[in-house]
C-alpha cells in the first residue's frame, strides 16, 4: 500500500529485511514536496489549491496532501476540537470547514510547532480525504486516497494453473490467470469470469483504489454456503489496469489456493472480512 504501510519496509509487517547496520523505527514520518498541482473541493468551493502541496507519510497510515496555509481558503475554518495526535508529530491543531450552510467537522488539521526533530510540518495543513467532495492531480479526480509515487501496480499475463477452492470444492481454476503485484501486497490472482464454476451472486458492495479505480463484488455459492463478497472486479478500470478489465480476483485470505499444485499461505489482512468491507472502513489515514 505504501512505504508506511503492510508490507511496505516502514509498514507494520515489512515484507524484507534491513542490513544489520540499520534499526528500522517502530513509527517514523516523513515528508517531501510534489511536483503536482493538488485541489480539494466541498460544497462547490474551492478549499484548497496548490502547487506546493507535500506529502507526509507516517507508519500506519496511508500518504496524505499537506497545503502551505497561503493556498488553503483559511477565512471558511473555525476552531475545532477533534483531537488527533501522533507519536512523531505530537497534539495536531483541528479546524471545521464551513462552505455556506455546510459544515465539515474538525475536517481540518496541521501541526503549527513540531517538535525538535520532527520533519517539516509546521504550517502545512491537510483535510480528511472522504469528509471533501473532490480532490484533483491536475485536471484530474483522484479516488480513495492520494496516489503514493512510490507505489506502483504491475500486471502480467501467466500460464500457471491457479485453483481456488473452499472446503474441497472447487471454486475456479485456470491456467491463464493475470497476476497483479502490487507494492507492499500480496499478489492478486485475476481470473477469467469464465473460468469460475461456482455461482457468483452480485453484491451491493463497490470499493475505491486509487490505483485501479472502482471495484464491484460478487458472494459466492458452494454448495448451501454463502460466502459473502468474496471476489472483486474492476468493469471500468483505470488506464493503468486494463489488463484486469472484467476479470475476477478473490480474497485468497478466506479460501484455499494453490498454484501450480502448491498451497499458498494465508495472509492475514483486515480488508478481506465481510465486516471491515461492509463498515466502510479502509486502509487508515491520519484523519
């Protein structure tokens, strides 16, 4: 997901491993400028526009926009008191954002002193990503969350023989799955729809990537079961995952996978249960 995330080599679980000369901080942040123009929008308005927007990551947490006070409409903030604090950073100061009759509560914050040694934080202002309305890279409207740069997803075509399966039986099996990696996750199996046996129910449930776009859920039937938004797929997928177009991938998490006649391991991640999908819930931001 990130540097500071999962798998990332500052996340909660690194995939890899330092050399013995570096110890790898329990919880580190930093911050660095982007090249990018960055907007957000509620209410119609305007909140913020930026050419000189940064990007603070801390671990834990998913890379956040920060804006220099100078490019944030400061005269629609009022004092707040929704409290956050971070182990690095120290007592965040909270703003509500008021566009007309609208009020966002404590949607706003930043850190107006850092502590000694903290990164360069002090006047820099940010906005809980899913309380706006928008937010733009450019002429362009980002979902879920900001794009990490260090983050990239690569898809590639395989012959190797993927079998799903959930108590003996059978879910899907293929021999022409795409397998997309992507950084600090686990690899995803994409198959065919054609290529699955079991019955496939349509779901309410969509979720937002900001790397692959829109995603639809399926539950699955085996037998009297029912398993609940168990597989995903992207009908309208961002450029960058086109190769994914229709195709369906599941929580290998909740199921028993083998390639190539091997048994994967079970990763243990909280995006996969019904209820975490079902609460709204996604990877943490520093809201």
């Amino acid at each position: 997901m990130s540097l500071t995330m999962g798998l990332g080599p500052f996340g909660q679980r690194p995939w890899g491993t330092f050399d013995d000369g570096v110890t790898r901080p329990r919880h580190m942040a930093y911050v660095e400028p982007t090249p990018r123009r960055i907007r957000v929008t509620l209410a119609g308005e305007t909140i913020a526009d930026s050419r000189g927007a940064a990007l603070l990551y801390e671990t834990g947490y998913l890379p956040a926009y920060y804006f220099p006070v100078a490019d944030v409409r400061t005269d629609l903030l009022m004092p707040a008191d929704r409290a956050r604090e971070s182990p690095v950073l120290g007592q965040a100061t909270s703003w509500s954002v008021r566009v007309g009759d609208r009020v966002a509560d404590g949607v706003a914050f930043g850190w107006q002193e850092a502590p000694p040694g903290a990164p360069p934080v002090s006047g820099l202002l940010t906005f809980v990503f899913d309380e706006m309305d928008a937010w733009y890279e450019e002429d362009e409207q980002i979902l879920g969350h900001p794009n990490d740069p260090y983050h990239r997803i690569d898809i590639r075509a395989s012959s190797r023989n993927v079998r799903l399966s959930h108590g003996g039986t059978v879910i899907a099996e293929s021999a022409r799955p795409a397998l997309l990696f992507e950084t600090g996750m686990m690899p995803r199996y994409y198959l065919p729809a054609e290529d699955f046996v079991a019955e496939l129910v349509p779901s309410d449930l969509q979720s937002r990537c900001a790397y692959k776009g829109v995603a639809s859920y399926f539950s699955v039937k085996v037998g009297d079961e029912v398993l609940p938004d168990l597989v995903w797929s992207y009908p309208d997928p961002r450029p960058e995952a086109g190769a994914i177009r229709g195709a369906l991938a599941p929580f290998d998490e909740r199921l028993d996978v083998d390639v190539d006649g091997e048994r994967q391991p079970r990763f243990d991640t909280p995006w996969s249960r019904p209820e975490f999908l079902r609460s709204g819930a996604r990877a943490p931001m520093r809201n």
